[in-house]
C-alpha cells in the first residue's frame, strides 16, 4: 500500500509539473522549436530583454502589483484589527463572511461585475474613457483584501489582549499600543498577505481583461495576445522569469511565517520562566 500510494503521489506532481518542465525546458533551446532541443542557449532571455513592448508590461505590473499589494495590507491590516476587537462574536462572523465574498467569487464573475460598476459609475460623472490603471488597482486592491485579512486576523486572535492593556495602563496612546505592541506581533502575518497579493497581483488575467484598456496592458494580458499569433520563445523565457520570481515569493513567505512562529514560541517561553 506505501509503494502504491507514492506511485499515485508521484504521478499527481508529474502531471502538475510537467507542463512548467517543460516551458522551463524549452526557454533554453536555441534552435527555438519544440520538436527537437538542439542545444542550452540564453537567446531567448536575450531576445526578451530587447522586446520594448514585453518591457513595458513587465514595468506596468511590478506598478501594479507592487500598489495593489500595499493599499491591500494596509486597509485589510486595519480590517483585521476591527474585526478581531469588535465586541459581537456575530458582527465578527458576519464581516468575515463578507470579506470572504470576493474570494469565493469566480474570477469571471469578479472581472465582469467591476466592469460594469466602473462603466456605470465614468457614465454617471461624465468620464468617457473609464477603464485604464485606476480602475485595475482598485480592482486588483479589491480580490487582494480577503487574502490579506485570512493573513493578518489569524494573529490578532493569537495575541494576549493583556499586552495591550498593560500597554495603556503605562499611558500608551491607543495608537501608540498598535504601533509599539500590536503591530510588531502580527507582523508575521501582515508579510504573508503583502507577499500573497504581490503574486496574485502579478499573475492575475481574468480580472484585468474586463478592466484594462488599451494603453494599459500587464504582463499576463500581453502573453496572452502573443497567443493570438505564433508564439515566441521569448515568451518560455518569460513565464520561467515569472515561475522564478513566485516561487521565490512563496519560499520568502514561508520562511517569514516559520521565523515568526519561533520568535513567537521563544517570547512565550521567556514569559513562561519569567511568571515561574
């Protein structure tokens, strides 16, 4: 039974990675044809770096992703940080459930919806041209918020209120105990969510199709028109480029949530020996 479940094991990762093998695989053959790998080249990451229009894609995502992924943390943060003190176990459940909304939601159903409302909205104000940068940080700072409250609410829960409270009674200001206290704990957390809405923000399509414009076009949206022509290899040097900057993301991720987790367990044990 042990050897027939790291079979099945085995062949669930190779259908998940074979595909990304491959894009890797073939963003290194120089002959630049998918039948035959003819020799290790870096032509293709030259030829991308020469591409102007790949260039200015890539500069208008890290834009985006890296001011969608801030605005996010910093209003889902404080999110966080009102629903973990509110009184109402109820109020609690309730504004979880919906700022789990855009979460649950289909991607398409998302892209369409915030469409339609900042159309409606530009038509209403008298504002021709609607869709461009604005609207697709405010979308993307939209599906980013539900990621980074599950992130950060977590650690709000976890910490002892009585940290806050001795806070005050030193004569914190209540923004002072946040600052000095509360913030510091939840940390951990706050860099999980900012790394997680960085990734989703970099690699999103669905979403940013529906509220783009013409002059504004991401990394995801200008593969995607590649695809509409005979694809370039250049673009298999990109998406390994991309591979490697989330999965390097994700790596920063966990080691920070591991890293806080210690300090965390290395403070509760000092406070521990220190009441005994």
């Amino acid at each position: 039974m042990k050897l027939l479940s790291k079979c099945y094991i085995g062949l669930i990762f190779l259908i998940l990675y074979a595909p990304i093998f491959v894009v890797i695989l073939f963003s290194f053959n120089q002959s630049g044809s998918l039948s035959s790998f003819s020799g290790f080249s870096l032509y293709w990451y030259r030829e991308l770096f020469r591409d102007g229009e790949a260039l200015v894609a890539l500069k208008n995502s890290l834009f985006l992703a890296v001011s969608s992924s801030l605005l996010a943390t910093a209003i889902g943060t404080v999110a966080s940080f009102g629903i973990a003190r509110a009184k109402s176990k109820r109020y609690q459940k309730m504004m979880e459930g919906v700022s789990n909304i855009p979460m649950m939601n289909p991607d398409i159903v998302t892209g369409v919806s915030m469409m339609l409302l900042f159309v409606g909205v530009g038509t209403i104000i008298g504002v021709g041209d609607t869709l461009g940068v604005w609207t697709m940080l405010l979308a993307h700072t939209t599906f980013n918020l539900p990621y980074v409250i599950l992130s950060v609410l977590p650690k709000f829960r976890q910490m002892d209120k009585s940290l806050t409270e001795a806070a005050l009674d030193l004569g914190c200001t209540p923004a002072q105990a946040f600052l000095r206290i509360e913030l510091p704990y939840v940390l951990p957390g706050v860099i999980s969510g900012l790394m997680m809405s960085f990734t989703l923000s970099l690699d999103d399509f669905v979403i940013s199709h529906f509220v783009s414009s013409p002059d504004f076009k991401t990394l995801p949206l200008y593969i995607y028109n590649q695809t509409a022509h005979e694809v370039k290899f250049s673009m298999y040097a990109l998406c390994t480029l991309m591979m490697v900057v989330i999965l390097v993301l994700l790596i920063a991720v966990n080691l920070a949530g591991s890293i806080g987790e210690n300090r965390q367990k290395k403070k509760d044990k000092l406070r521990m020996g220190g009441r005994s």
